[in-house]
C-alpha cells in the first residue's frame, strides 16, 4: 500500500458482522470488521486490499482493556489539538495514536496516523486533525456494535452477568492490588502503567517494597489487615484481589525475602486472589511457575499489556484459587501460566544481536504514557537520583572496584534495564555476571549513554537544551 504505513498482514477474514447496505452507515462500517488487517496484499483483481476499520481478533483479545484504550485515543486526540493550535510539532502524538490505534484493532486509524506522520507537514493541519476523530467515530460506533455481540468473559463479569465474586460482592468495583518490588524503576513502572492497565482501585491499591516497614508489612495489607499507610484496620478483614511480588526483594543491598515465600506465606492465611511472581531471570521461571500457589510467573520482558489482560482474565472469571477448597498442595498450575519471552505474544529471546532499545514488552500502551518512567530510569532528580540506571551502575561498579561481592547489584542492574527497554545494556549486564572486566564496564557506561540518545532521538526523553 501507498504511504508506508504500519505494515498489518491479512491471513483470512471472517463473514462481516452486518451485511453491507448502501443506505445504512453503520452497517457499512460494522461490514468492514475483519479477522485481520490488510495492508499492501493484492486481491485476484491485482487491486490492494482495502485495510478494514477494526481487526476484531485484536479488539477481542484487548478484553476489558479495550475500553480503556479507546478512552486513550479520544485523549491523545485532543492533545492533538492542542498541539495544532500552539504550533508544536505533532510527530510523537501521531506515534502514539498509531500504538494506540494497532493496540485496540483499530487498523485503518493506525494506517492513516503512520500516514500522516510520516508525511511533510509537522504540525498536521486541524483538518487532519478533525479526519482522524472522524475515523475514530466510526471505529468506536463499529467496535460497540461488535463487541456487543461477542462480549469477552471479563466485560461479562464486570456487568454481573456470570453472577459475583466469591463472597458476594459485586465484581463490578475496580480490582484492589498489591504490587511489591525492590526496584524504584519498577515501582514506577507498577503505579504509572501496570495499576491504570488493570483500572485498579486509585485508593485502596498500593506499590510497596521501598522500605523495611513496608516489606514486612505486605502480607498484613494484602490480607486486608491494615491501610494503605500501614494502619490497623478493624475487622472482617477484606484482602485484595491480586498480588504481584517481585521474587528477588532486597533491602539495603541484601536479601530479604522472596516473592515466592511471601505468596506461600498468603495462601496460609487463607489469601484466595490471584498471584502473580515477577523475575528477571529466565531460567527461574519454570521452578516459580511450579510453585503451588502461584497462578502466573512472568519474566520482567513480557508484555505488560499481555500481563494486564493475563490477570483481569483470571481475577474477573473468578479464578479457580477463589473457590477451590483443596489443599495448596492439590492444585495444578497449567503451563499457559507461564510467561516469559518464549510465550505469545512476546517475541523469541533467542536473537542473533541484541537491540540497543528493545521497549517491545510495553506494546499496546501509550507511549506518551512511558515518557514519565523512562525518563525516572534515565535522567536524575534530585528527588529520585538513586533510581536510576547510572546509579545502579554506579553502586555495581563501586562493589567491583572494592573487590566486595557485586553479583546482587548486577541483578538489580539487569532487572531495571530490562524493564527501561535498555536491551543491550542489560545483555552486557548478564555478560560481566559471566566475566566481570573492567573493559566490561567501560562497555556499559558507553552502551547506557548511546541508549539514552537513541532514547531522545525517538522522543521518550526530552531533547537537550541548546546550552547543554
């Protein structure tokens, strides 16, 4: 197809959702719902194939994030517009709009906004402007017509159609979560993207693992034991809904406890929610997926998007941990709980050469949305100057120098470039672990700066000033 734009490939379609008629819009629209996109792939008349207006497989899989995403697109329209009347340049709102667009199914909203991007104007006229809130109008019109008939299994609960949660509350209330890392950047990444992708409750939801009081402090909160600021709560005790734990938890540089141990620890307690196990290492993840009280173990690299959908699916359906009465010990994990770089939708780890950047485990969510985390892992503070990718280089390089132990500080250095989307950095990361060298290190301080102008140079981090 014309324009290069985002490469979507047609494997088949299905029968239209209403049969096209020349006097009715909307079902002109609903008609042009496919299984896939297409894009550039000729009909037997020698003609391109038209891309359609929604891909219905994406929209289905979205589940109960497809809304959210919609409401993503309306928003990053109106920055849109915003940014045509003061002037700005409207190249990274495009970029987004077309992730945006690809995430929801939307695809010839993403082809039109990779069109328009890549074009001469920068910024867009209002027009054009005005030409992709019309196509997204007719995409949403489409998208409710669709999926009001196919409605996926969480939508369903959410509406109380399946009945309630166990304990006769309503699923209709956001999901209280309870995240716990060691990692400022993956705390960071929790609060500003994994707690909005799974519309956890704003209030009642917390990330913890910065402090001491706070670690020991987890089982008590995810019990329902006691408040977000660690107070005593009266009972009956209300645990939340879904745990996720890093498995490696430091504090001040040491081992402290493991997300495992602590989910083992909950279950004893009668904790029936769902359990998710985050790890950097690959090959932990099968032995922490065995664990019998874990429902998913995730490599730091899987989709977070994936993640989000993964855990609004079991908690929404009532996951078979909320009303089995069978001992721990009884419960078999299916392997699909399983997901690591190997498992779709991720792409295989095993590649020839290592990207510099690599931000394919945020697929599906707004870009605009990563420049607050990215620049957290990339630019200083003083408010978080020790959560950074140069610290944590710092405090390695430090340990290596003073021939002190240094292999937990290159874990934690691994795990935050692998969550910034810093692939080669945290490839040369596992390389020292192998064979530390001083040249080693030379090697990262190099591969984190050249990271951090390709960073710029895609719009993540903010341009330097002139007087830089």
């Amino acid at each position: 197809g014309g324009g290069g734009g985002v490469a979507v490939h047609r494997v088949g379609e299905e029968p239209a959702v209403a049969p096209p008629r020349p006097s009715s819009a909307a079902s002109s629209v609903a008609s042009s719902i496919s299984s896939s996109a297409g894009s550039g792939v000729l009909a037997s008349s020698g003609a391109p194939l038209p891309v359609p207006l929604v891909v219905s497989q994406v929209a289905l899989g979205m589940g109960a994030l497809l809304s959210m995403g919609c409401k993503s697109s309306r928003d990053l329209l109106t920055e849109l517009r915003a940014a045509v009347a003061r002037g700005d340049s409207t190249k990274l709102l495009l970029h987004s709009l077309c992730g945006n667009g690809e995430s929801i199914g939307a695809a010839r909203l993403a082809r039109r906004c990779a069109q328009l991007k890549q074009g001469d104007n920068d910024p867009i006229s209002l027009a054009q402007v005005e030409e992709l809130a019309d196509l997204l109008a007719l995409t949403q019109t489409a998208l409710d017509k669709y999926m009001a008939m196919h409605e996926p299994p969480s939508e369903a609960m959410a509406s109380g159609k399946d009945g309630a949660k166990g304990g006769g509350e309503s699923a209709a209330r956001p999901l209280v979560v309870a995240c716990m890392d060691d990692s400022d950047l993956s705390r960071q990444m929790m609060r500003l993207l994994l707690l909005p992708a799974l519309r956890a409750d704003p209030v009642n939801s917390k990330v913890l693992g910065e402090t001491r009081e706070e670690q020991i402090g987890f089982v008590d909160f995810a019990l329902g034991r006691i408040d977000t600021q660690l107070r005593p709560l009266p009972s009956p005790h209300r645990p939340v809904d879904v745990v996720v734990l890093d498995q490696n938890i430091l504090l001040d540089g040491a081992p402290h406890c493991f997300g495992s141990v602590i989910i083992d620890e909950l279950r004893e307690g009668g904790f029936k929610g769902v359990a998710c196990i985050i790890t950097a290492d690959q090959d932990d993840l099968q032995r922490l997926g065995q664990g019998m009280g874990t429902d998913l173990a995730v490599a730091k690299s899987v989709q977070l998007n994936y993640l989000a959908q993964q855990l609004l699916q079991l908690a929404s359906r009532a996951s078979p941990l909320s009303v089995d009465t069978r001992p721990a010990g009884t419960r078999a994990l299916p392997p699909h709980r399983l997901l690591g770089t190997s498992t779709p939708p991720v792409a295989a780890a095993a590649v020839a050469t290592t990207p510099l950047v690599d931000l394919s485990h945020f697929t599906g969510m707004d870009p605009v949305s990563l420049q607050p985390l990215l620049r957290f892992a990339f630019e200083p503070s003083p408010s978080h100057a020790h959560g950074t990718l140069a610290a944590a280089l710092v405090v390695l390089q430090t340990a290596f120098r003073d021939g002190a132990e240094f292999d937990r500080a290159a874990h934690h250095l691994f795990g935050a470039a692998r969550t910034a989307g810093a692939a080669l950095l945290g490839q040369e990361v596992k390389d020292f672990r192998a064979n530390p060298t001083t040249i080693g290190l030379e090697s990262m301080w190099s591969t984190l700066e050249a990271t951090r102008r390709k960073m710029r140079e895609d719009g993540y981090l903010p341009p330097l000033s002139s007087s830089t």
